[in-house]
C-alpha cells in the first residue's frame, strides 16, 4: 500500500465543491486524513480567494489509476477545459506524493514541486504528515514548514459551516 496525499483546491463555489470532493474521494478511496482548510489569495491570477487543504489515504492502487481517478473527481465538479494553469476552479486535485516515489515523465512530476512553492501547499502538509520526509530533499515536511518564508503568503484557517 502506498501513501497518497493530494492537494485540494476550490475558488468557485469552494465550500460546496470541497465538501462534495472529498465526499467523492472517500467514496472511491476510503479513509481520508484531511488537514486545516485554509483560505488564501488567488495565485498567479487575479480572481476570488482559494480554500485549500491536503488529504491522504493509502492505496494499492498504481499511480496512473490514482491520477485517473483524481481527474474523474475534478470532471465531474466542473466542464472539461483546455483553460490556463493558473485560473479559477471548482475542484481542483493535485497529487503532491505517492509513496516515496519520484517520477518525471508525460508532465508529470512526484513530489510535487509546488509542495515547496506555496505556503497553501506546504503547510496543511506538513500538519498531516509532518514526520515524512521529502523524498529528494530528505528533510520532513514539517522541517520545511519551519523554514519556509511564512510571511510569503497569508492563510487563514476555515472551518466549513454546517449545511
């Protein structure tokens, strides 16, 4: 079983399509660990604030069934696009790690080299998984955390209201 944790992000409609993605990985992935959601600044756009969060859960699932899965979650949330990277989303899933694998093929990349980018990224990371470690840099999550330019980028924790 390999160790997944996947980067969650929404800026449209964001409590609603967090709450019905995560609600769609469980049911296609079992137990998830879910950090802090945090609200933060659209990055490299202008446009509404993000809720972001990370979720892990352990699969044997191969890592090409993962990212098909991720995409079928992210489909069915909002209408297939050719859009820019960086642009508003209902759901958009990002898989940061899959076990200690590193890969870098078809314009993929594992880890995630945004894990050491963005605050929103690293940060609910290192909450969920702060004692793993990097698995090109060989230092934990939580040691990047600490080194981490915090100030870089603001976030504030949210807590999803009832419905």
């Amino acid at each position: 079983m390999a160790q997944i944790y996947i980067g969650i992000g929404s800026n449209i409609e964001p409590e609603q399509h967090i709450r019905t993605g995560l609600a769609a990985l469980r049911q296609r992935f079992g137990l998830l660990t879910i950090s802090t959601i945090y609200a933060n600044p659209a990055v490299g756009f202008i446009g509404a604030d993000f809720l972001n969060l990370v979720a892990g859960f352990e699969t044997d699932w191969a890592v090409d069934a993962v990212l098909a899965g991720l995409r079928e979650i992210e489909a069915a949330h909002q209408p297939a696009s050719a859009g820019p990277k960086f642009a508003s989303r209902a759901l958009d899933l990002d898989l940061l790690l899959y076990g200690d694998m590193v890969l870098q093929q078809r314009g993929l990349s594992i880890p995630r080299p945004e894990i050491t980018r963005y605050a929103f990224v690293l940060k609910p990371l290192a909450e969920i998984a702060g004692n793993r470690r990097h698995p090109i840099l060989g230092c934990t999550f939580a040691e990047l955390w600490a080194e981490f330019d915090q100030a870089q980028e603001t976030l504030m924790p949210v807590v999803l209201q009832p419905r």
